[in-house]
C-alpha cells in the first residue's frame, strides 16, 4: 500500500470515529483552564471552544453552591490562580442534585455538557430530561481550603457602557478569564441601582472605574429584596467579593455586562464609622480629617460625615470615637448610647473644634459623591 493510500485511509478511520461519536470528548478529563481558556485575539467573544460537546472534567474546588431553580455548583482550581480557573455547573435535577456536596469539597465530573448560555460557560448536569443525562460527580477530596479570591481593579471587570436608546455592551471582553471566578474589588462606593436586564445591579466606583454587582445569588439577602442589606446608594465597602458572570442578550434592548455576584454577607467588608480616608483603621488621621471639617454642612464620608447626613458634626464624633482603633475586619455596628458615652473618652467636640481653629482650612469638605449617569432599566427576569 502506498503512503498516500495509507494516509487516505487513516484520514477515513478518523472520519468514522468523529462521526460516530458525535460531539462526544471523552478519556482523559479535562481540566477547568482547558474549557474555559479562549485566545481573545482570535476569538473576541472568549466563548469555549468546547461548546456543545459532552466531556469529562478534573473539576476542582467547590466555591460556592447555589440552590435556584437549577441550581449551581461553582468549582475553582487552584493551579490558575490568575484566570480561566472557574466554573459553573447547572444542575437539571431540582435542589437534590448535588446532594452531598460541601464547600471546600474537589468535585470531578464525567459526562457533562458544556454549555454557553448568555455569555457564561456551564457545564450541564442533567438526569432524565437534562442535556447530560449521564453525567455524575466524584467527591475527590474533602475540606480543602478555598482558594482566595483574585483582587481586580473595576478597570479589570468594567461597567458596560449604554448605546441609546438603552442597549448595554462591554467594551471589549478583556474579563473574561475571570467569568465564574472569585474575585474582590477594594475601596468601592455604590453610585447607581436598578441597572440591568432585571434591575438588580448596582454600580461600583472607586478612582479606577466603575463595575457592576449583583446580590441575586446572596444566599444572606431578604427574599423578595433586589439588593442585600448593605448595598444602598452611597454605601461604602473596603472590599466586596463575588464570583464574576457575564450576561449576553441580543434583541431589543440588548445586553452584554459582565457583574460580580455576592453570595454572602461575609462578602462585604465595610469601612469602620470613623475610616474617613478608607485604609481600614480608625485612628488619628481619621480625626484630623474630621477636625479640619468641622461643621461643614456640605460633607461626604471622605470630609467626616459618617451618617450621610452631610454635616460633620458631634453625631460623626460619636461615631468615631466609638470605632477608635477599630480595623475593618473587627468592624461592629455602633449603638447610640455606647457611642456618646465614649465621645467624652478620646475624642471631645472641644478637641476637634481646637483642631479646626488650627487648620481653618478654607473651602475644604465641599465634596459631592460622584454619581454614574447610568439610568434604570424597566424591570425583568434574571437569567436562571
Ligand atoms: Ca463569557
Ligand atoms: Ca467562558
Ligand atoms: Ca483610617
Ligand atoms: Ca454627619
């Protein structure tokens, strides 16, 4: 026989068993980075290349788990820290799905389907009427340590941007080896609500830029609220953690924005009363933030005013002195009565007043919190 028939001939034996097996990838499971990883360059929608087809996966550390209607395992692997190391798995067969399951479990899978579904990778678990009707799990290890989340800045995860009349569209999708991966973001203020496809995202600002949030997944929010306690309009956080999905939709109007999903209250660390310059610690450079604006009336957090009043005045005092030394993984609610009490401890209205004839620095503390000029949306569905 000669080479080319040979060739020939191996070409059609490698015919047959793609044809036969279909999108079929089994043997060798493959690991998280393998089905998630996309060259951006060559393809800027950073979809899987192994979309549709049903494989086996290494799998890798649980991180979160969500019940919903179809509810979801989120795996992270260790070995790539800095991107395409997440995951989500739907489960298509009610609460039970993952039963047995915990965090810190490292989860492996055969015979999922991947799926990309609004701009997020799954790997489908389904029973009889799922996509993956074969699929299982195999608990590999329990009790491993979660890996920590990856810091971003809000330039990394970017808010979308609005083409009027209302149609929403990331820039590029440069986020995309972070989709499904935890990620915190540091020194954040909340600057608009009620933004995406179900009005349930919030917007997150600091000197890098703006990203989008959502608590939709917090398993700590009060049902039937869109937001988790915390999140108001101006409320301020050292750090907020979540696990990064992108939602596509096209149609009328569209959207593509990639949103961090909280997924507990311990997802929030919020800044002291009293941290005026947002470094995690009440202390005397808190003060003399304090002091120099004494009695403005036009003051933001960052000028002395804890309590959103605009005024800085004994009320912020209180509150200072009642979190001095206070660091922002010790933060504890202040109670009125303990406040005043202390405020004749350390700090005294007359110290801070001396403080302020000292500096008198004119004009200061006239500071506006900068607001988006991003618009509510009409409410609608989240994507489940
Ligand atoms: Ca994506
Ligand atoms: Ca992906
Ligand atoms: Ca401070
Ligand atoms: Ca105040």
């Amino acid at each position: 026989m000669t080479t080319s028939r040979i060739t020939v001939r191996l070409a059609t034996i490698t015919l047959f068993f793609v044809a036969w097996f279909g999108g079929v990838v089994r043997g060798e499971a493959m690991t998280i980075y393998q089905i998630q990883y996309t060259d951006l360059s060559e393809d800027p929608t950073g979809s899987s290349p192994y979309a549709s087809q049903t494989l086996d996966c290494a799998g890798g550390i649980v991180v979160n788990l969500w019940t919903g209607s179809r509810p979801r395992l989120i795996l992270q692997d260790p070995a790539n820290p800095d991107g395409w190391g997440a995951i989500q798995v739907k489960g298509w067969d009610g609460d039970d799905t993952f039963a047995g399951i915990n965090l810190g479990d490292w989860v492996s899978l055969t015979g999922v389907c991947v799926e990309e579904y609004r701009g997020t990778t799954f790997l489908q678990f389904g029973g009889a009427t799922g996509p993956a009707p074969s699929a299982a799990f195999a608990v590999q290890s329990t009790g491993n340590p979660l890996p920590p989340p990856k810091a971003v800045t809000l330039d990394q995860i970017a808010a979308p941007l609005e083409r009027p009349p209302g149609d929403w569209y990331v820039v590029d999708h440069s986020a995309e080896p972070y989709e499904s991966m935890r990620l915190t973001v540091e020194d954040v203020v909340v600057t608009a609500l009620g933004l995406g496809k179900a009005s349930d995202n919030y917007n997150l600002q600091n000197d890098d830029g703006d990203a989008w949030a959502s608590d939709y997944m917090n398993a700590d929010r009060t049902y039937f609220d869109l937001y988790h306690e915390y999140v108001q309009f101006g409320s301020k956080f050292f750090s907020v953690t979540g696990i990064l999905e992108q939602y596509e939709r096209s149609g009328s109007p569209s959207w593509d924005y990639y949103q961090l999903l909280t997924t507990s209250t311990n997802d929030f660390l919020r800044n002291p009363p009293g941290d005026a310059n947002s470094d995690g610690v009440v202390d005397d450079k808190d003060a003399s933030i304090l002091g120099a604006n004494w009695r403005s009336t036009t003051a933001t957090w960052e000028t002395g005013d804890f309590n959103g009043d605009h005024n800085v005045n004994d009320a912020d005092a209180a509150m200072l002195a009642a979190h001095w030394g206070k660091r922002v993984d010790e933060e504890s609610v202040p109670e009125p009565a303990t406040a005043v009490s202390l405020l004749l401890g350390l700090l005294t209205v007359a110290t801070l007043a001396a403080w302020h004839r000292k500096w008198n620095p004119p004009g200061l503390g006239a500071g506006v919190p900068r607001c988006s000029r991003m618009t509510a949306e009409p409410p609608g569905r989240q994507p489940r």
